[in-house]
C-alpha cells in the first residue's frame, strides 16, 4: 500500500473518531450543566472552561470569543471554521481524506462521510442544533456509529482496515485520557484527598463523557468513586472505550500490518505499542494514584504520540509526522 493512501486512511479514522467524541463531551456538558447552580458569568466559566482544556483549544477561543459560555464553547467545538479541532473541521477532513483514498473504501463508507458532511454544512443543521443541541449532537455520534458499522461490514479487514483501527483507537485512548486526567482533578474538592465526597452525578457525566456510565454500573453497583471510575476508564479489559483496550487493538492493528506476531515486533512503533499493553496490564490503581495519576496519564499522552510518530516514520514516510499533521489541518480548512 502506497503511504499516501496509508496516510490518508489513519487520519480518516481519526478525524470521525475526534467528531464523535467532541459531540459526546458536549452533549453530556449541556445536560449536567441544566441542573447545576451555577450562575453567572463566573459559573459558565466554571461550567464550559473544562471543555476547552481538554481539547486545548483556549488560545484560539480566547481570540475568537470574548466570553466562555454554552453558546460560545458549542460554537466554537461544532462549527468555526477557525478550530482545526471543530466538529465541522473534522468532518470536511475526513471527507478530503476519503475522497483521496476513494478506491481503497466501500461506497458504503463514502455515503456515511458525504451525507454527514452535507449534512452539517446545511440550514437543516443549524436548525436542529438551534431547537435541540442535545438532538443535533446525539444525531452526530449516530453517524459516526453508523460509519464505524458500515467500515467493519463492507471493507476488507485488510491493511486498509487496519490502518483505520490504528487511527481510530490512537484517537479514542488519547482522547480518553484527556477527559479523565481534567476532569479527576477539577472535581475533587479543594483539599480533599482521592477518594473524598464528590458530587456524584459530575463522576457519572465524566462516565458518559466515554460512553462508559451503563458499562461501569454492571461492574460497579455501589457509590461512584473517584478511584473505580479512574480504574475502568484506564484499565478495564473489555470495555471498547477504555485506555488498555484501545491499546491492545491498537497493537493487533499495528502487528497486522506488518504481518509479525505479536509475541515479537518488526518495528519501533510495535515495540511501543507491546510495552504500553504490558504496562495497562500489569498496572494497579492504587498504585497509579500513589505515584500521581496526572503525571501517569500525561505519560499514556506522551507514549500515544510517540507510537504515533514511529508509525508515521515506519508507514508514511512521505512526510514527516508534524509536516503530515500541519498538511491534514490544512486540507481540512
């Protein structure tokens, strides 16, 4: 496979994946904060200021916006043509990418991407997000379901799909990350150590932040504690969404493209990806939270680049990873 096309098909995923999780953070936003006392200009910071840090977008939304509220935060996540981050930008570039790689994929896949991109470029779209925001971004995590479906239903899981698993898990561990590592720290209470009383339903909005709330109830059925949730969210071994499964699907992924066992590796990224699985696998919360669960998680962010980058020098040597990230941010704008 050419590494033009390789290319283009990672960040494919990533960019759908990156969608779908924008549109999740910012549905469970708006319903917790619907029932928060919070008020004031002061209180919407406290409310929507958390987004921006875990996409790290301040910078630009500070230029942009002169007040952090819903309507400002949901417009600059969903629709600036200025955030590369956007929902809408990440959308257009994975429609870019797909329409590069248009014989590599099924008509199935390119149907998803073209009728979601339309979609969200239309009246009817502004409309639905003007009625109901909770309704316009569950109907946007729905299509990117449906693209996943339509990928692992109608593509070849060859090296073509595979290098979308590589994208798409890459994208859902680091995202995960992110959201867990800010929101672990901005709810705990100003001296309270881990563990302490912490309202309840913010701990289950980080949970449906990673579609994780119904999953961790069947394994979890007393109190929501900040230590179990942090547990599931980075270990669990079967839930699609946590740290250690993404890593170990990210790792098949990556072992089925050069075709070695994963007993072995071939290349820098494999060996990154086997160490980061034996390390989830072995790892302990409380050992985790003893050390700095921050520092820990900042380290998962770190290795995700870095797997990331040994992949692009492996795969896609045609760029380099950051001149290969700057010319995806351009193609999408």
């Amino acid at each position: 496979m050419l590494s033009r096309v390789a290319d283009s098909l990672y960040w494919l995923a990533r960019y759908i994946e990156r969608a779908e999780n924008n549109s999740r953070i910012l549905d469970v936003n708006l319903q917790v904060t619907l029932d928060d006392d919070h008020v004031g200009e002061e209180g919407d910071k406290t409310d929507w200021e958390p987004i921006l840090a875990s996409l790290e977008d301040q910078k630009l939304f500070r230029k942009l916006y002169a007040v952090t509220n819903a309507e400002t935060v949901c417009e600059f996540v969903t629709f600036a043509k200025e955030n590369p981050n956007s929902i809408r930008s990440c959308v257009a570039g994975a429609r870019e990418n797909a329409r590069t790689v248009r014989e590599y994929i099924s008509s199935e896949m390119w149907e998803r991407i073209n009728s979601l991109y339309l979609w969200l470029g239309s009246a009817d779209a502004r409309q639905t997000f003007a009625g109901s925001a909770i309704d316009f971004y569950r109907h946007l995590v729905d299509h990117a379901h449906q693209f996943h479906g339509s990928t692992d239903a109608t593509l070849t899981h060859g090296e073509g799909w595979s290098f979308l698993q590589v994208g798409k898990y890459l994208e859902r561990a680091d995202s995960a990350s992110r959201i867990l590592d800010l929101k672990y720290h901005i709810l705990l209470p100003r001296g309270e150590q881990v563990g302490g009383n912490v309202d309840t339903v913010q701990w289950q909005a980080l949970l449906k932040s990673c579609s994780a709330f119904e999953a961790y109830r069947k394994v979890h059925t007393g109190q929501v504690t900040p230590a179990s949730v942090a547990e599931f969210i980075l270990l669990h071994e079967h839930f699609p969404r946590s740290i250690r499964f993404c890593a170990e699907q990210l790792d098949v992924a990556l072992h089925a493209i050069s075709g070695s066992s994963r007993a072995h590796f071939a290349n820098e990224a494999e060996r990154l990806s086997g160490k980061l699985c034996s390390d989830l696998t072995y790892a302990k919360i409380g050992d985790i939270i003893r050390g700095g669960l921050h520092q820990y998680l900042d380290g998962i962010q770190v290795r995700l680049g870095e797997i990331a980058a040994a992949m692009h020098g492996e795969f896609c040597e045609w760029l380099e990873p950051e001149t290969a990230e700057q010319a995806q941010v351009q193609g999408a704008a």
